[in-house]
C-alpha cells in the first residue's frame, strides 16, 4: 500500500549523500520510485511518465537546501510539480451567464451524481443566495427521479416535478423552461448515468447540451476510481466537453490518482471534493492536500519548507545583531542583493514582505530594479574591501576607478550609495527597537 512510499524511498534518500545539486543518479533513483508509488496511487501510466519527465528536468541540477538531504529534495520537487499539475486553488463554479444559469452534471452511474448535484444545490442556495431548480433527467433508474425529488426535500431546492413518459432531452427542455417562468437564478441537471461509457450514453448527453447549452458541464467522479479515470474523463471531455470535474468520495481511502490523471488529461479545473454521504460533505478542492495524499509524506514535505524558511538563518541572525549594532555595511548590501536575486527579484521579494512599503520606497527612490542587481553587484565587488566597510572614504577618484571596474558611472555608484545610507539608517532604526531580526526574517 501507499503507506510504504516514505519507507521505500527512506532507503534511497539516505543513499544519497551528494551535496550541492542533485545529480542525474539521484533524481533517477528517486524517482523511480516515485513513478511506481504513484502507480500505485493509480495514476495512469501516461501521466506518470509525463509527471516523471517534468520532475526529472526540474530536479537535475538544482541546488540542495543546507540541512536536508538531496532526496528530501527531490521530494519536495515532485510534491511541488504534483500540486502544480494539479491545478489552481479554489476555480469555483462559474455563475457568470445570464439566468437561468445551466449547470449539467454528467458521470458515471453511482459515482454520486444526485448526492453532488443536491450538494451543490444546497450550497449556492445557502451561500449566495440562489434559487435553484434541479431536475432528474435519468429515467432509465426507476427510483432516479424520485431521489432527487426527496433530497430536494430535505435542502430545501425545488426540483422539476415528475412527469411520467418524457425522455432526457424533453426534461432539459422542460426544466430550463420552468426555471424561466419560475424565476429561478439556475438550473441542476441530473444526467443519468451508465455503468460504463456507451456510444448511447454520449449521444444522449450531446442532446441534452444541445438544447439546455449548459454554461458548466461538470463531471462526477470517484475519487475510487482507478485507471479508468482517464478514459472516463477523456470520453467526456471529448464528447461532451467539460468544464470542471468534482470528485466524490475523498473521505474514503482514496489516494487521490484519479485526481491527477483525470485533472491532467483534460487540463480542467477540479472544481469541488465530496467527503461525505451528508448533504454538507462538499469542499472546495486544495492540491496541496491531494499532492500530501498521493505522496503520503506530508512531514518530509514540511521538513523541506522548513528549512527553506530557515535558509542561511545564520546569517541573518548574524545581520540582525550588526544592525542592532548600527552597522550595515557594503558588504552585507551585498549579500543582500544576491538573496534578493535568488528569491526571485524586487517584485518576489516585496510581495513576501508584509509592512515593506517604506523599503520598497527607498529602492524605488534610488532607482534599484531588477535589472540593476547585477550592475549593483559589479560595483560594490569592484571596492576594496576598506571601502566596502566604510563607504564614507570613497571620494571622486575611487568611484572613478569602481566605475571603470564595475562597466557603470559615478551617477550610478551614487544612486548605490544613497540607497544603502537609506537601508541603513532604516535598519538602524528597526534595529534599535528590537524588530532587525524580524525584518531579516521577513527577507529570507
Ligand atoms: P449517482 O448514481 O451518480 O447519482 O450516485 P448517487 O448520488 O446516488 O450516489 C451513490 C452513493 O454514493 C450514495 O450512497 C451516496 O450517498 C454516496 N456518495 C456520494 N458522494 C459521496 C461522497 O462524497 N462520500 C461518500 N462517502 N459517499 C458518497
């Protein structure tokens, strides 16, 4: 069982004892692994091998976060590329179109069609105030149209009334039609399903979109489902087209593959999770807890994050005293320029710092963007190291000679200059009040 992954894989990771960046073996040995629990989470055999072939490219040669082992990376890169491939956060059903609103449910029979479309019902009812009309429109099960009526019921949703005799396309007509006359802001339509996918199953559901233009077609799912799922998503998709998949059933023990492989295959949203029988087992889909699921390894993950957190806290506890201390000198702007590049530039690092305005202001004020870390960068190591550690010495004809050194001008080691009093008298002010070391942090 998946359980076993973090054991197989504690083998190899301890076998790997390389440091700096991940080598072609490792990320190999890794992830050969990683491919066969992943089939064993039943992901399909295709988006394993596509899975596989991203992870490979990302991890080979990326550098290894101090304090974790390289195959403690690689896990954290295929959980990273997992949550990607998984998709966006919180897509929600989109209620964007004129009313009535069709929402179309399509899936298998019994992967919880009528349970999800009274869920749904009763959460845009309670949460935005909708007025919803459902409608059954299975009428190959006898008893289909009589459950939704009941659980319509029970959350407070009218649904259609029950005519005897009408076929799948006369009901959608009929439903959207009522929903108009009624008022109702959208219509749930309840397809029926098969046991399996069928050429007559695809044609009905075509009909129904043909004259219910549904605005989201979204496909139920068993989260339990195995390989399947990608025919399954893949015939849907193909020929009905969908816009959002929900998967049923991730109470159970489910490992979450038929996430992936369906969200992979038809690159739709996963829209909303059951988890649970009740009428409230509904969530909104979070891929960072499927990817912790398929993996099952959620403590190496948070390990990895750790200690990315915590990258050179060492140095920063360090920069934190020299401010307290009053002294912020070329030297450590230097560092700091070069974290800056590695985490993604002003906008990356900005966005990571709450209460950052003022800092933001004295970059903007000296003219300091991303393209200028590097120019930043030429100069400062173009210094000696005495003017480094005391910029006051340098004079008209020592920024001459850093200019020529550095490719610049004296306009731009000024701009460098002016910036970095500004950064230090700042720092020397947080500092003072005790928060140099919370800044610090906040830049890590
Ligand atoms: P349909 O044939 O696709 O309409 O499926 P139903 O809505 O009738 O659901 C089949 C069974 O699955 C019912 O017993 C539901 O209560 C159950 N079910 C549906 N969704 C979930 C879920 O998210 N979790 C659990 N545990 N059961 C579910």
């Amino acid at each position: 069982m998946f359980e076993s992954l973090q054991e197989r894989l504690g083998s190899i990771l301890n076998g790997l004892t390389g440091r700096g960046a991940l080598s072609e073996a490792d990320v190999s040995a890794a992830l050969r692994e990683v491919r066969r629990a992943l089939l064993e989470a039943d992901v399909a055999l295709e988006v394993v091998r596509s899975f596989t072939g991203k992870v490979r490219e990302k991890a080979v040669g990326a550098a290894v976060l101090k304090s974790i082992k390289p195959g403690q990376m690689v896990v954290k890169i295929v959980h990273d590329e997992l949550v990607e491939m998984l998709g966006a956060e919180g897509v929600a059903i989109d209620l964007n179109a004129p009313a009535p609103v069709v929402i179309m449910m399509v899936g298998l029979q019994g992967s919880g069609k009528t349970t999800t479309s009274a869920k749904i019902a009763k959460r845009l009812n309670e949460r935005q105030n909708k007025k919803v009309l459902m409608a059954s429109l299975d009428t190959r099960r006898p008893a289909a149209q009589e459950q939704l009526r009941q659980l319509g019921e029970q959350v407070k949703v009218a649904t259609l009334p029950i005519v005897e005799g009408q076929t799948p396309v006369d009901i959608a007509r009929r439903a959207v039609q009522a929903a108009k006359l009624g008022g109702h802001d959208l219509v749930i339509l309840d397809t029926a399903g098969r046991t399996h996918i069928d050429e007559p199953l695809m044609v009905e559901m075509a009909d129904i979109k043909k004259v219910s233009s549904p605005h989201e077609i979204l496909l139920v799912a068993d989260s339990l489902t195995g390989q399947d799922a990608v025919n399954l998503a893949k015939s849907f998709d193909e020929r009905v087209g969908i816009t959002g998949l929900v998967l049923t059933r991730m109470d159970g023990d489910g490992r979450g593959g038929a996430a992936l492989s369906m969200r992979a295959v038809t690159g739709k949203p996963i829209k909303l999770i059951g988890t649970g029988e009740k009428m409230d087992g509904l969530e909104e889909f979070h891929p960072k807890r499927i990817a912790d699921r398929i993996l099952g390894m959620g403590d190496i993950i948070s390990l990895v994050e750790k200690a990315a957190e915590n990258i050179d806290a060492e140095q920063a506890a360090a920069m934190a005293k020299k401010m307290q201390s009053g002294k912020f000198d070329l030297n450590d702007l230097a560092g700091q320029l070069q974290q800056m590049s590695k985490m993604g530039g002003m906008g990356g690092i900005m966005g990571m710092m709450p209460g950052m305005g003022k800092m933001k202001d004295q970059m903007a004020a000296a003219g300091l963007d991303d393209k200028m870390f590097g120019r930043q960068l030429a100069i400062i190591s173009s210094m000696t190291k005495a003017e480094r550690a005391n910029p006051e010495i340098l004079k008209h004809s020592r920024k001459k000679r850093i200019a020529a050194g550095s490719g610049t001008d004296a306009a731009e080691i000024n701009k460098l200059l002016k910036m970095h009093r500004g950064m230090a008298d700042m720092m020397k002010a947080m500092g003072g009040k005790g928060k140099g070391g919370g800044l610090m942090r906040g830049m890590m």
